[in-house]
C-alpha cells in the first residue's frame, strides 16, 4: 500500500498513515524498514503493509519513498516518451 505521513513523533516512536484507499494506519517506529534510528516526517510518501495489530490495522514493513524534484520527475517523463502526457501545471 501507499500512504503518507500524517504525523510522527520521536519521542513516542508512533504515528499516523494517511491512506487514500482507507481510515489511517497506526504506525511504530519498529515496523520502519530500514533505518539505524527509524523516524519518519510529517508528508512523507511511504509504502507499507497492512497488518493486524493488538488494537486494530497498523503499518509494517514501512519505506519512505525517495523525494524527486519537478524538474527530475520532468525528465523521467520525457525519456520514457511520455512528453506528450506530462502537464507543467
């Protein structure tokens, strides 16, 4: 699934998933991938599994998703030929 941080604190070590598809997803600072001291930012896109938890659905398995700038995301567009799709508004 794909989703995006609504809130995160460090000092708690949780927060909330924003999905499109659904209510928002608990998230714990160990179901972060990855990260020698896990910690996610407010707007951060993410990838995550669903999974039960003791109190209902949370995140696991978490990813942030790399930022890419307009300008880069321009580029991918146009060398994959899709120019003529891609909408500078």
């Amino acid at each position: 699934m794909i989703g995006k941080v609504e809130w995160f604190t460090d000092a708690g070590g949780y927060g909330l998933i924003r999905r499109s598809d659904g209510p928002d997803v608990f998230v714990h600072r160990t179901a972060i991938a990855g990260e020698r001291r896990p910690t996610l930012n407010e707007g951060d896109v993410v990838e995550f599994e669903l999974v039960q938890g003791a109190h209902g659905p949370q995140a696991a398995n978490v990813i942030v998703r790399p930022k890419i700038s307009a300008a880069t995301s321009r580029r991918i567009w146009v060398s994959c030929g899709c120019s003529s799709n891609f909408s500078s508004s």
